[in-house]
C-alpha cells in the first residue's frame, strides 16, 4: 500500500483539522505514517513552524491548508485496488 508521511507536533491544532480532513479522502487506500517533528532534531530543524505537511513518494504535497486537488492526484496515480 502507499504511504503518506504526515509531519505534525503534539498539540497542533492545525495538525488535527489537517488530519480529519486527509482521511476520509484516503481511507483504504493510502497509509498514513505519523511523524512528530519534535522526536528528531532532525525533522524539527527542517519542519518547525510549517507543521502540518505532507510528503508522497521524497516529494512535498501539502502544508496547511490541505492540497485537495494534491491528493486527488496521487489517488488518480494509484490502481483501484491499492490495498
């Protein structure tokens, strides 16, 4: 199945409306991996203040607000049954 990887912090607002709004557009057929920023020195130096973000296959598709049109995109790219 593909994966999205989803970069947020704990206590992020925007993280958690960015996020109610992602599944219901991918359920069943993306993965979602969860990624806080903030366990990595790493991912917090390259992310900080742009959390909520979303990354397909290295590439960036969306900070706030969601990239609708984005995600449309990567389902249209994926088999039907990509499960």
């Amino acid at each position: 199945m593909a994966v999205i990887h989803y970069y947020t912090r704990r206590g992020c607002h925007l993280c958690e409306i960015m996020l109610e709004e992602l599944l219901p557009l991918i359920r069943g057929r993306i993965e979602v991996e969860l990624h806080d920023i903030d366990s990595l020195a790493d991912w917090r130096e390259k992310y900080d203040i742009r959390v909520p973000v979303i990354e397909y296959d290295g590439q960036l598709v969306s900070e706030y607000p969601l990239d609708y049109g984005a995600i449309r995109a990567i389902l249209a790219q994926l088999p039907e049954n990509s499960t």
